[in-house]
C-alpha cells in the first residue's frame, strides 16, 4: 500500500473520530510527494477527483471501519473494497484504522484535551 495513501487513511481515522491531535500531527508532517489538495479535501473524498479507484476503496473501507457500529464491517462495504483490493491490500487498510480508532477510544476515554 502507498505509504502516502495509509497516512490519509490514518488522518481520514481521526477526522471520524473528531479528534484533533492525530488529524493534526498526521496533516501536518511533512508528506513529499503529497498534494495539499487530498488533504484538505479528504473529509469530501467522494466528491473529489483527487483519488483514485484504490484510494477510494481504501477510504470508504477505513470509514467503515471506524464507524463500525453493529459488530462488522457491511457486505457492501466489504465486497466493494474487495472487488478493488487485494486482501494484503484489505489487511493494510485494516489495520492502520483500527489502531487509529483504539487510539483515538483511548484519547477520549482519558479525555485528552488537544492545544489549549
């Protein structure tokens, strides 16, 4: 996987779970080869043209990840990320999102406050 396309999932992850500190520090370091533009867009991935068939896959599989709220992942998601991905794909998408979303739970159990 793009090691530029895990950070935007990494960054799209935190912006779910509205926390600042790791959308900040993700956006924020210096990203060569990354066009602004993705980043400022991401939260509108889907009205953007700024990603590709992959990329798109992999956000709308990180977004269900980390919205995940009935136990799994929808057949709709998971067949539409695997009829772009691969399963090594899927596995490196997976995993930055759910360590990133146990991050984020750890951040707002603690009630971490970002700045200030």
């Amino acid at each position: 996987m793009d090691p530029l396309l895990v950070e935007l999932l990494k960054i799209r992850t935190s912006q779910i779970w509205l926390r600042a500190l790791p959308a900040d520090a993700h956006a924020r370091r210096p990203q060569e080869g990354e066009n602004p533009d993705r980043i400022a867009v991401l939260p509108a991935w889907e009205e953007a043209d700024y990603f590709s068939a992959t990329a798109r896959a992999a956000l709308r599989l990180t977004e269900a990840i980390a919205c995940v709220s009935d136990g799994h992942v929808s057949d709709a998601d998971d067949e539409a990320a695997a009829d772009v991905l691969s399963a090594d794909q899927v596995s490196a998408v997976a995993w930055p999102a759910t360590l990133m979303s146990a991050f984020d739970r750890v951040a707002i159990t603690s009630r971490y406050r970002f700045g200030g």
